[in-house]
C-alpha cells in the first residue's frame, strides 16, 4: 500500500533544505516532498510585483492531490493559498510559525524588517538568525547552513518575496474562514514574528483548526525542535485519518 503524501513549504529566503531534520522522521511513514517555493533554492529569481498566487501556481503542479500541505511562515501563507483555491490538493493544512491578520504594529514592525533588507541586505540575514536562533542549543553547522542559504539568495528576488510576505496575510484574511480542510497551526512559545497571538489568531479564523504551541522554541521549529514539530503533525494527521 502507497504511503500518504506530505508536503513540506519552506519560508522567505529559505530552501527545501530545511526540512531536512523534519523529512527524516517522517520518511517511514509518509512519502515526502519538498518543493523549493519560485525564486529560492534552485528555482530562477521571481520579478517585482510576483504575488502569493504566483508564488502558489510556481508549486502547484508539484502537490499531488489529498496530499498533506505543511507551511512554514511564507510557506504557511502560500499552503493556506492553495488550500483555499486548490482544495482537492489537501487532505490536511498545517501552519507553522504562520503570520496572521497581523495588527497596525506588527505590520510595521515587519514592513521595518523589509526596510533593513532593502538597505543591507547582509546585516539583514544577521538579524533574521539572531531572531531565529538566539539561545537555542541548534547545532552551529545546521546553522551555519541556514546563514549560507540565505546569503545565496538573489537579492532582489528575495526582496519581492519578503513583500509578499510582510502583506499577504492581510490578502487572505477576509478569505480564512472559507478553508474547509482540517486544519492545524503551531508555532513556537518565543517565536517574536509569528508569535503564539498569531496562531491561536489563525486557529480562531480557520474552521476546525487547532492551535499547538511548543514551549520553549523559537522561529525555526522544524529544524530547533523536529521531534516534537514531528509528534504534533502526526498526531494530527492520524486523528483526521480515522474520522
């Protein structure tokens, strides 16, 4: 018998390589793939004005249908894309450290974020593993490899993508409750851009969906704590399988 099929999102100035941690405690059980998202990882750079629904309709012929979508940050927001105008594609949707309906601060705060990566795209990338990696015990090489990915980046290519980032989660929010797939969002307990607010915020707007939150985590869940990103994912996806 054919294992179920998941699908790993990766976020903003990222790649498939990510997933590595989470891809290999899961291959025993699910057939797993990892698309890299248009104009990241191996992909050619996108242009200026590229929207979620192209940056959903770069992946789509890649998801097989009733797969199981998971999404990281932009990831999320494109997963959520695509379970809202693709739905024969998803079986579940899984949010992880998914921005929500963010409020008049938290969009400046990462309209900001946009403005330093305009300005300094280096000092940037410096930023962005301070956020995600401060005071975690991430092995330094996973690291090291995460600063070189987003150091690869074409940065004009990542800037349009980091726009689509910063403003698409106001684009889908009108549109969340319209999602009829069963849902999850989790996020980690000190994650300070898409924060436990946000996900319990994007579990309330989802119908069904429910919020988990992992103490102790940061930003970079699958990859600082892919054991138990694993253990909630699965308990997720074997309880709607037996419903």
């Amino acid at each position: 018998m054919s294992k179920p099929t998941v699908v790993l999102l990766h976020g903003v100035g990222l790649d498939h390589t990510m997933w590595e941690p989470t891809a290999a405690l899961l291959a025993d059980r699910f057939t797993v793939l990892t698309p890299d998202l248009p104009g990241h990882g191996s992909r050619p750079p996108v242009h200026d004005g590229v929207t979620l629904a192209d940056l959903a309709d770069g992946v789509v012929e890649e998801i097989p249908t009733d797969s199981h979508l998971v999404g990281f940050s932009l990831g999320a927001l494109v997963a959520q894309h695509l379970a809202l105008h693709h739905p024969e594609l998803v079986a579940t949707l899984t949010s992880v450290s998914s921005v929500c309906a963010r409020t008049a601060e938290e969009r400046a705060s990462v309209l900001d974020r946009l403005r330093t990566a305009e300005a300094d795209f280096t000092a940037s990338a410096a930023a962005s593993l301070e956020r995600w990696y401060a005071g975690t015990d991430v092995d330094p090489d996973r690291v090291a490899r995460t600063e070189a990915t987003l150091l690869s980046n074409d940065v004009g290519s990542f800037l349009n993508c980091y726009r689509v980032f910063a403003t698409a989660d106001a684009e889908l929010a009108p549109y969340l409750a319209d999602i009829a797939v069963r849902a999850l969002a989790v996020t980690g307990e000190n994650d300070p851009g898409s924060t436990p607010e946000m996900t319990h915020r994007l579990a309330a707007a989802l119908p069904g969906c429910r919020a988990v939150v992992v103490p102790q985590a940061r930003h970079m869940l699958p990859v600082e704590r892919p054991e138990a990103f694993v253990e909630s994912l699965t308990t997720f996806i074997g309880e709607c399988a037996h419903v």
